[in-house]
C-alpha cells in the first residue's frame, strides 16, 4: 500500500481531509500536515518529516499532495522527501485526485505507475460544466416532441 500525506496553508489540508472522509470514510496510512501561521517553519518540517518517517515505515511508497506548487509546505515537503527512498510529491491537489488515489494505491505495480494514475484523475476532475441556457432548452424540447 502506498501512504499517502495530505499538506496545505492554513486548514486546507484538514478540510479536504474531512471531504475525503465524509465520501470514502476514514482512510488507514493518511496523515494531515498543516502549515499553520502559528506554526514555525521548523517545527512544521519536523511534522512533515515525523509523518514521512512513521508512514515510509509502514508502506512500500509515500506520495505527499500539497495545495500549491512552489508554496512552503510544497517546498518543505520536497526538501523532507529527499531524506527517504519512495517518498515523492505532487502539487495541486484536489478532492478529485485524493479519491481515486484512495482506491489506486492498494493496487499500483510502482510508485510511478501511481503517480501517473493520479494525476490523469486530478486533471479529469476539472470541468468547467455550464447549465443550457433556456433558449437551448427550448429547442430540444421541440425537437424531441416535449411538452
């Protein structure tokens, strides 16, 4: 199994995990870190560092989703993942990529392969989905005989 930590400004990562939760339940080898404006960068390092420690130990891989490319709690992740073998991270997480990923690592041949499965369903997550407009509506009422 692949374990998986979820990273993010403020309570980003809380929130998504509670959306996470609230649709496929409570999942084993997944851990929050915060990065919080009360929080140091050091000791949030050490969080990111203790949780890559404690999940590397139990899992074959580690993946870490963080919020924002280039953000700090990206960047602190990338400096920790390189203290591990099989800890790799992805920015831009959304609710999309953390759902089929729930179900992906129990089965995923590599890491890579994970990773690449990942992503496909983070980008297939965003729509841009619009309602027909009445005119629209109007006309496939007419063609399709409706009322």
């Amino acid at each position: 199994m692949i374990g998986c930590i979820l990273t993010g400004h403020g309570s980003f990562a809380t929130g998504l995990s509670g959306a996470l939760e609230m649709i496929a339940g409570q999942q084993e080898n997944f851990e929050t870190v915060c990065f919080l404006e009360e929080k140091s960068l050091e000791t949030f390092s050490e969080d990111m560092r203790q949780a890559m420690s404690e999940l590397r130990q139990k899992c074959s891989g580690v993946i870490v989703f963080s919020d924002l490319l280039g953000g700090t709690p990206f960047r602190t992740a990338m400096i920790e993942a390189q203290a591990f073998e099989d800890v790799e991270v992805i920015a831009g997480a959304n609710l999309p990529i953390l759902l089929e990923s729930m179900v992906l690592r129990y089965g995923a041949e590599s890491l890579a392969d994970f990773i690449a499965m990942a992503l496909e369903a983070g980008k297939n997550g965003l729509v841009h989905a619009q309602l027909p407009q009445e005119s629209e509506m109007q006309t496939v009422d007419d063609e399709e005989g409706g009322i």
